[in-house]
C-alpha cells in the first residue's frame, strides 16, 4: 500500500511503502457485510445480495477498500453522501455496510444529462451514461430503505449540495469522474467531515480521468490529513485529521 502525505506548511509529499499484505484483512473483514463477491473483470466486481446479482462500476479491491474505510466510520457522529451514483449499485452497498447505524444517506447526482467534459478532463474518455433516474436507484435500493433514511438530489452538485448545508458526515464517496464536480464536491464536504471520517475518491490516478487527480491534489495541496491510495483498485481515501 503506497501512503501519501503532505505536509500543512510547504505541501511536501512524503511517500510510504507498507510492505505487508493488506488483501487477507480485507478479504476477512468484507465478509461480515457482503453477500458472495467476484471479479468479472479487471475493473468490475458482481456481488450477490438478497437474490440479486449486482454489478459494481468498480473492481473488487475498490469494494474491499469501500467496506473497510465504512467500517471504521460506523461509530462516528455524522451521515453518509455519495456524489455521483450512477445506478445505485455503490449506493445499496454502502446501505448494507451502515445498515443498523440510522444514518441518513444522501445521493446526488443528474440522474439525466451528464456534463461535458472540461479542460482539466480528456473528452474522448469521457462517455456520458445513459438511462438514468432517481426511480431506478430508489427501486435497486428498496430493501436497505425501510426506515426512509434515502434523500435523493437531482441536479449539478454546484446546484444541489447548499440542501445539506447544515449536516455533518462520516462517510462521503466520491465518483463523478470529471475535475469541476470532483472540485466542487471536496469543497463542499470537506469541512463538513467529521475528525475521524473518510472521504472516498474513485478514479484518482487512472489515465481516463486526469481530472480527478488534479483536483484531489490541489485541493489537499497544504492539508495534512492521512491519504492513501488503493493499489488494488482506483480508490484514494482521505481519513479527516
């Protein structure tokens, strides 16, 4: 696992190398809230969950690395935000991991149109998807909703975020795949992430989407809060100092 840190006052990187193998903790401790997992490609995971055969957009170290950082974070103080969900496959996940908290999940995303891609992104990667709808997520995420604890926001998150101006959070996922909505959802979480809380980036580092990283390490430029990047997938986790 490489450990990145910055240091508050120049900005510094410091890099870590922790030799040992994390994957048997994560294997172990993803079985607790996980029905069966498997790779169907490098970087796609199908988990099985009360007869559904659900198929991440992400690889099944990134859903390793998903569980472990809800875990630390079910105890804190705060609810739980996803920017960008896509269909909802990440979002029943993260239900079924903070299943039994009553912690309020907050989903945001276009559910429609996707924005074009912008300077800080390379438009030939970006592919907008398509059949989107709040009715479709609510729909895969019925099973995990019988308390109502699900608010979905529909809209660019520069229009939609200022609705939870006034919570705090413990858990926030990240996955919007371009730099402007990336950017605008750090800003906005960031000091509304409990100490201890984490924050979730996926696609830091990946060639498709330069974007991400451009703005995760601008906006983490002087803070010093521990990061880490998932070499098993394209997760960076931000644990909040």
């Amino acid at each position: 696992m490489r450990v990145r840190l910055r240091t508050p006052d120049t900005g510094e990187v410091k890099e870590m190398i922790v030799q040992r193998d994390v994957m048997p903790t994560m294997m172990y401790s993803a079985r607790s809230r996980m029905g069966s997992l498997k790779d169907i490609s490098p970087n796609r995971a199908v988990y099985y969950d009360s007869g559904l055969s659900i198929t991440m957009p992400q690889s099944m170290g990134d859903v390793w690395c998903l569980n472990n950082a809800a875990r630390s974070c079910r105890n804190l103080e705060g609810d739980i935000a996803e920017a960008g969900v896509y269909y909802g496959s990440t979002a029943r996940l993260l239900m079924r991991f903070f299943d039994g908290t009553n912690k309020t999940i907050h989903l945001f995303d276009t559910f429609d149109t996707m924005p074009p891609a912008g300077e800080n992104d390379i438009a030939e990667y970006w592919h907008p998807k398509t059949g989107l709808s709040v009715e479709r997520v609510l729909a895969l995420l019925q099973d995990y909703n019988r308390a109502g604890l699900v608010r979905t926001y529909k809209g660019l998150f520069k229009d939609t975020l200022h609705n939870v101006n006034d919570k705090k959070f413990c858990f926030v996922h990240i996955d919007c795949d371009l730099y402007g909505g990336c950017r605008d959802a750090l800003e906005f979480f960031y000091p509304r992430v409990v100490q201890g809380g984490a924050i979730l980036i996926h696609d830091y580092d990946t060639t498709a989407f330069p974007g991400i990283l451009k703005a995760v390490d601008e906006f983490f430029a002087y803070k010093s809060d521990l990061r880490v990047s998932n070499r098993y997938g394209f997760h960076h986790v931000v644990v909040k100092r």
